[in-house]
C-alpha cells in the first residue's frame, strides 16, 4: 500500500522521475495501471544529461 500512497500523492506534486526509476518501477502493471486510472501526467529525466527524456500523458 505504500507504493500507492506514493503514487496517488504525485497527482498532486511534481511529476518528474529519473529514467532509471521510469524503467524498473514504473513499467509495472499495477503502476501503469494506477497512472492510467488517476491520469497521472510524468516528465522522465535523465538526471546526468539534466534533459526530459520522456513526456507520458
């Protein structure tokens, strides 16, 4: 349950999550499906290059 307080409190906060964490974490079905449900809009970043990699509506 934590995960999805987690995720519900980033309908309400900035959207942006590193490309890493974009890649293992947030390719989950239950996080794809949260992110669908709540409408959830996030930037990817590279942190390294400081670039958004990833617009995901």
């Amino acid at each position: 349950m934590r995960w999805l307080q987690i995720l519900r409190r980033l309908k309400h906060h900035d959207k942006t999550v590193p490309v890493s964490t974009y890649d293992s974490f947030f390719q989950l079905l239950f996080v794809q499906t949260t992110i669908q449900q709540h409408q959830l809009k996030l930037a990817v970043y590279e942190p390294e290059a400081k670039e958004i990699v990833k617009w995901q509506n």
